[in-house]
C-alpha cells in the first residue's frame, strides 16, 4: 500500500494516529494527529512532533525489532491536561503505526474513584473509632459508672447519627447522579414551595434567634417538587447554621432573562462572616468544607451543596455562589421557566 493508501486508511479512524517510516520521518498522519501535534509534521523527524522519551523509544523499539509497544503522553492545551495511551506496532517494511488514545476521562474518573473511597473512609473512621473506644470503655472500666455510662451513651448516638447522615447523603447523591440527565417535567409553584420549607425550619431558626424573611413573586418551573424542596432546604438551613445569630436570612424570587431564555432566580442571603473567595470554586465539591470541624459540629457531611449542583443540574439551571468576608454570602439558584 502506498502512502496514498494509508492516508485513506487513517482518515478513517476516530483518533489521532500516524505512520512513521523507520524511526526518522513521518511519513502519513491524519488530521486528528496534526490537531494534536501541530502543523508541518508530515516528513519530519518524530522527535520534532513527539516530545515525549517513552514514545519515541516505542517508536525506535518497534522499527528495529518489531512487536507491540505501549507508551503513556501527557500534553497540555489551553491549560487543561490531557493524557494519551500510545500503541506503537511493526507494520512490515520498516513502517511503524502509531496510534493515540485519548484516556484523559478515565485516568480522572478514576482518580475520583480513589479520592471518594479516601474521603468515605476517613468519614467514617473517626465515628467508628470512637464507637469502639467507647464501647470498650463501657464494658470494663465504665460498666459500673451509671454517670459515665449516660455520658458515653450520649457520645456513641451523635456518632451513629453521624454516620447514619453520611450514609443517606450518599445514597441520595447516588441517586441524583443517577437522575440526572432525565429532566422533570412536573410543574412546581415555587413561591408555596419555599413557605413550606421556611415552616419547616422554623424551629432551627429560633434556636439562634434568627428569622426568614421570603421576598418577591414565584413563578411555575418544571421540575422535581421533592428534590427541589431538598435544595432549598440545604441552602436555607445552611445560612441559618452558619450566618450571624439573630440575623434575617433573605429568599429573594425574581425573573430574570438568561442566555435560555426566562429563568427564575432563587436567593439565599446571610447576614454570617462570609467566606474567602479562595474557596468559593471547590465549595460544591464532595466532602469539600471551609471550616471541617465546624462543619462536622453542626451535622454536615461535606455533601450537600454537591447534592444541591446535581439536582440544579438535572433541573437544566445554575448554582452561583457570591460572597465577602464580613458581608455575609448569597447562594443563588436559577431555574429556566420553559
């Protein structure tokens, strides 16, 4: 076949690949290899293209000794890396084909997957050692001790509550992952939706003296009545746990034209100390927490502002967070109405 031929041959694959003659020309490559390694590579030395030492020796190895060879490229574009796996195969006549697959989403799916177990175990740990700990204790040096007996039976529920929190907020993150390219249609009042939510934390406004005013007109969205409710309740709950004591949390409505279209725009203000920008981009991360001790004290698992991105992202809408250290923060959420 002549280098017409492979040319053919290459167009034809959905990744960048290219055929090298011996180890020092180019000698075919398809447009997806002169996106990736750039233009003018056609002829030239593959060390011109290639920067990368273990493909190059892939290329040597199988030029001179032929086989199957594997290599690993990393590479960076508009500052995002991208990671390829190389197969570099003898194909007779001292041509070498070399193929690049894209792995960049797998290599981060996995370091999700290893991040996550982390983070669930380390979530987990702390409660459980201290169960044991206290279970040991209660069954030699405090068996006796009615006093300390209550005391640690208080410690060991707190524990138990907080992993049986840890756990329903994975389940109800698994699920909205699950859900989440299937739009709901039913059609939500919002306005009625939030003085129910607002009802229902009334008590735990109390408790700190703080109060909830609701502003503004509603407006009809489709969408999920119960996984909407969760997402107010998280972000209302949160401004009254971590806002100023005495202080008037703000849930603003308003209508509002985006880039889709008419979208209503859900507001949630505290009156607390704000956070740092420096960790308003990660906030909507798993187990991701400005102040973890505090976190951990008032209930939270590290996971609810990530169930509220699922679920405004299965409502086709957007969570923004504003904030200035001592001003308080805002948490908006903005649904589309059509």
């Amino acid at each position: 076949m002549d280098d017409e031929g492979f040319s053919r041959v290459l167009r034809g694959l959905p990744m960048p690949a290219m055929l090298v003659e011996g180890d020092d020309r180019i000698a075919v490559c398809n447009p997806q290899a002169v996106q990736l390694l750039g233009e003018g590579i056609l002829g030239r030395n593959p060390a011109m293209a290639v920067r990368t030492p273990a493909v190059l020796a892939a290329i040597s190895a199988a030029s001179k000794s032929g086989g199957v060879h594997e290599a690993r490229m990393t590479t960076r574009r508009d500052g995002q890396e991208q990671i390829f796996q190389v197969t570099v195969s003898a194909q007779g006549q001292g041509l070498v084909l070399c193929v690049f697959r894209n792995v960049t989403e797998e290599e981060q799916a996995g370091a999700m997957r290893r991040d996550f177990v982390a983070n669930v175990s380390h979530e987990l740990r702390t409660p459980l050692t201290a169960l044991m700990g206290f279970i040991e204790t209660l069954k030699h040096a405090a068996k006796d001790d009615p006093k300390a007996r209550d005391m640690f039976l208080g410690i060991m529920e707190q524990e138990a509550g907080r992993m049986n929190r840890l756990i329903r907020d994975l389940l109800q993150l698994s699920r909205v992952e699950a859900e989440e390219r299937v739009r709901p249609r039913e059609a939500v009042k919002v306005r009625p939706l939030l003085e129910s939510v607002i009802a229902t934390l009334r008590p735990v406004a109390e408790q700190t003296g703080d109060s909830v005013l609701l502003e503004g007109e509603g407006a009809v969205v489709p969408g999920d009545a119960d996984q909407l409710t969760q997402v107010f309740t998280n972000l209302i709950e949160n401004a009254i746990k971590y806002g100023a004591a005495g202080q008037v949390v703000r849930v603003t409505l308003s209508v509002e034209e985006t880039v889709r279209g008419p979208a209503l725009r859900v507001e949630v203000a505290d009156q607390g100390e704000g956070i740092d920008p420096v960790h308003l981009p990660r906030l909507s991360e798993r187990f991701y927490r400005v102040d973890s001790h505090r976190s951990r004290e008032m209930g939270g698992t590290g996971l609810g502002l990530a169930i509220v991105k699922h679920i405004v992202s299965r409502h086709r809408g957007w969570l923004r967070i504003e904030s200035t250290p001592g001003e308080g923060s805002r948490f908006s959420v903005i649904l589309p109405l059509g």
